[in-house]
C-alpha cells in the first residue's frame, strides 16, 4: 500500500532493504532536471523577462508546465493547479527516467476524476526558481554556465508575475479555477488578490496568508544545512566532479522538513519504538525505524532536487504576506470576490489551521458550503496530498460553484 507524501510516493511501513538499494551511490550534484534530459510530459513556454520586486529583472526565463484534458472553443474550460514547495509540473501520471516521481495529485485529475479533465483543461506549472524544468538557479544564465549563487532572489509575487506569460502562452484570457496547496496556496492567493478579473473560483489548501516568524524560522534552519555543508562551494557545485555536491545538507534539510510536513500522532503510531534491524539502537549499527525513515526519505530527495532551488523556494515562501503594501492583510483578503474553497487540515503543523481560518475569515468571496473546510486527519501537513477522497470532495465542490 502506498500513498502520496510531500510529492513522493511513501510505502507504509519500514523501509525494506530492496528500497535502501535503490539509492547505493552517490546521487549527482543536482537532482534537478537540465536540458538534455528526458523531456517527458513537459512542455515550455516561449522566453520572456520577468522583472523582480527587489529591482531588475530575471532575462530570457522559460517556464515548464504539463497539461491534461482539452480546451474548449472559447477557452473558458482551464483550470490552473499550483504545487507547493518541492513539487513541479507533473500533477498527473507514473514516474519515468524523465518524470523522478509519481504525479502528486494523480487520484484527483482526470477523467471522470474530482477535477474531471472529459469537462476542463488542466494546466500545472513548474514555478519559476524550481529544478524540473522552469528556469532556476541550475539552468545556465547569459554567461554560458549555471546561474548558482548569482541566481536573483524571488518573491512570490515575482513568481506568480511569471504565471502571466504562461497564461499568454497559453492564449488563456480567464482560469476558470485557480488551485494551490501550501506553497502554491500563496501564489493563488496572490493570483486573486492581483488579478481579480482573471479566474472564476480559488481554492487555498493548507496556506497562510502570510508566513509567520515561527514558519520563517523553520524555513531558516533548513536553508542554513545546506549552506553548512562542505560540499556546497557557496552554491557553485555545478561542475564539481562526479559524487560531489551539497547531498547532506540538502537531505538533512528534507528530513527537517517531513517533521513539520507530518502530525507527532502519525509517527508515532506507525514507527513507535522500533527499530529497523536486528541490532538494538543501542549498540553499534542499530537504529530506530524513524531515523531510517528520515534518511531514506532524505537521501532519495537529493536524487530529484536541486539544493540552490531549495533555498530559493524557501525564501520566496519566507516573503509571503498579502497584506504587505495593501493595507494589511484583511484589506487585501476582503479584495476576493469569487467563491472560495478554504480547507485545512485539523493537525497541521506547518501551517495549522488558524492560518486558513485568518483567511475564511476576511475573504470577499462565497466560502464553499459557507465556511472554512477542516479535514480531519491524523497525516498533518501532508493530509492535503494523503486525503484524497475528502479533498476531492471538496475540490468537486469548488468547480460546481
């Protein structure tokens, strides 16, 4: 039995050893998608200069999405799902040598499916500053090698900009639905509160209006790992040789992360006290089914993400505030005038619940079946990705409205 887990697929139970030899190796500098690789389901925008909050502009970017279902005459059908921190573009199918991990929301989009793709075009970006496809600090800049350090630093709202060209790609004039969880909850509140002409419906799972000292924090701590680790050369990790690269910092960065992504209930029930082999974790070689759990997870991550990308991403979440230059959070959140899907999960604690009550709250627009949505899941953070038959209730909902 598997389910999905902060966009990776997660056996229930301990790792076996067949799983642990999967990873035997050093994983590459980058795990991050470059050109050459399989293209896969991916396809691209054209080029485009994206100016940044923070002055000058990002030159000559290419955004990667994936698509599903057909857009109708009018172009009224499409329906835009942002992903969140670690995810990309493949919403929907299996892993592949182009794709590193299952699509995230695979039970949720499709035919017949809680967004139904036989009624409406689907379209998941890779958000700019990403590692699968959008331009990031891994692709190479205008002086012929990767960006690296020199990459510019992102706001969401310099991505959710960047979501602009896409739709003019596209030829889209208006989404009929705007998704996103976590992460890719921020940018579809931005999407709403900035351009509230250009979708008909928005759905926030498990996002905050703004991010709080104590989630800045949490983001800090794992972007301060990889900058610590000696293989990081100050982000230029690049063209090191082969085996080398920043792989325990950013594995240690991730294990950090799932603490927050998953509920102390969750872990507790399903690791308890055991551990993993034979020997006790007292003595030498022996360890705990949890601390397996983590480097396996850790490990696996450094094999499809790009560590530069990491603390991009993280920052850009870290500026996240809808109130900033809008009078204040309720100001901007009373700006949203179409319905409205707000949904939490009851032990959240990345973003726990009273964050989307703070935007069921203030919001302008209808809330679906009239007010904020709590799952009741013991998976946390995690449950809008795990839950799949309530979110898609929900998400069915929305598109109704």
């Amino acid at each position: 039995m598997e389910f999905q887990t902060s966009e990776d697929t997660v056996p229930i139970g301990l790792i076996s050893d067949e799983q642990t030899k999967q990873l035997v190796g050093r994983p590459p500098a980058s795990g991050g998608w470059q050109d050459g690789d399989p293209v896969g389901n991916r396809l691209f925008t054209h080029r485009f200069d994206l100016p940044l909050e923070a002055g000058g502009n990002l030159s000559k970017a290419v955004m990667a999405y994936e698509s599903w279902g057909e857009l109708n005459e009018d172009k009224s059908n499409a329906v835009l799902v942002l992903h969140a921190l670690t995810g990309d573009s493949h919403t929907v199918g299996p892993a592949s040598k182009a794709h590193p991990t299952n699509g995230w929301w695979d039970d949720l989009i499709g035919p017949d499916k809680a967004i139904d793709t036989n009624e409406y075009f689907v379209v998941t970006p890779n958000i700019i500053g990403g590692c699968q496809g959008s331009t990031g600090p891994g692709s190479l800049s205008n002086k012929g090698s990767e960006y690296g350090p020199d990459f510019p630093h992102l706001t969401i709202r310099d991505q959710t900009l960047s979501l602009d060209e896409l739709t003019k790609h596209l030829g889209i004039e208006h989404w009929y639905s705007v998704i996103g969880g976590s992460m890719g909850g921020m940018h579809a509140l931005e999407y709403a509160i900035s351009r509230p002409d250009k979708l008909g419906s928005l759905g926030i799972l498990a996002a905050p209006a703004a991010s709080s000292a104590d989630q800045i924090a949490i983001n800090s701590v794992q972007m301060e790992a990889i900058r610590t680790d000696s293989q990081f050369f100050g982000g230029r990790y690049y063209d090191k040789v082969a085996g080398m690269g920043p792989h325990r910092g950013l594995a240690l960065a991730r294990r950090m992360a799932l603490l927050n992504y998953r509920s102390p209930t969750e872990l507790n029930e399903r690791f308890k006290r055991s551990w993993q082999s034979e020997l006790s974790p007292f003595g030498e070689g022996g360890r705990f089914s949890i601390e397996s759990y983590l480097d396996f997870h850790g490990n696996k991550f450094t094999r499809r993400f790009d560590a530069n990308s990491y603390i991009i991403l993280a920052e850009a979440m870290n500026t996240h505030d809808v109130g900033r230059d809008r009078g204040g959070v309720e100001k901007a959140l009373a700006s949203i005038e179409v319905p409205t899907l707000v949904l939490g999960i009851s032990s959240d604690r990345l973003f726990p619940v009273q964050n989307q009550q703070v935007i069921a709250d203030h919001i302008g627009g209808e809330l679906v079946d009239g007010g904020i949505q709590v799952i009741e899941s013991d998976y946390g953070h995690d449950g809008f990705l795990i839950e799949k038959n309530e979110v898609g209730k929900f998400l069915k909902a929305l598109l109704e409205v």
